[in-house]
C-alpha cells in the first residue's frame, strides 16, 4: 500500500514485473511475513520476475521449489526507503539468488 501511495503522489509507475511483501510498522521497519513459499509460486505463476521481500523471511528462500528461484530474483529490504528506491528505479540487470 506505501508504494501504491508514493507512486500515486509521484506519477511514476511501480515495473509491472516486480511484486512485494511485507508489512511496514510505525516506526519504519519492514516485518517478518509467513507464506513466503506460497507467495513466490503464486508471483512466478503470474510472471513475475522480482520480488521484494522482508530481510527476516531470507532464510526461508530455502523452502521454495528451485525452479521459481531460478526465474524470479528476491531482494530482502529493512527499511520502506529501499522499497522505494527499488520501485522507483530503473533496474540495470538481473541478478539472481
């Protein structure tokens, strides 16, 4: 939702191939989430190819099936100011974990 909202307000568009999770507290610190697996097969069945996630959920990239982590480049974040910078800036190439 804080991306929907900042690209609203800034006129620029959030890239169509990437998708985030997540949950964003008061005090500006992106929380653990659950169903990452089922999330990350979900985004790649719809195509996506980056995929934001919450820097506490990086160890569970373990539980998903290879073939989605091939295709699809997860990149953990703390704090909503480097989902903003991803979402708003051009990527320069794909990097994949």
């Amino acid at each position: 939702m804080a991306t929907a909202i900042a690209s609203a307000f800034t006129k620029k568009p959030v890239p169509k191939d990437l998708a985030m999770t997540g949950e964003i507290t008061l005090r500006g610190r992106v929380l653990r989430i659950g169903g990452l697996k089922e999330k990350a097969i979900a985004a790649h069945l719809a195509g996506i190819s980056r995929v934001i996630i919450p820097q506490e959920n990086e160890r569970d990239l373990e539980e998903i099936p290879k073939e989605v982590k091939q295709d699809i480049e997860f990149i953990p974040v703390s704090l909503p100011t480097e989902v903003l910078k991803i979402a708003f800036t051009q990527k320069k190439g794909k990097s994949k974990k």
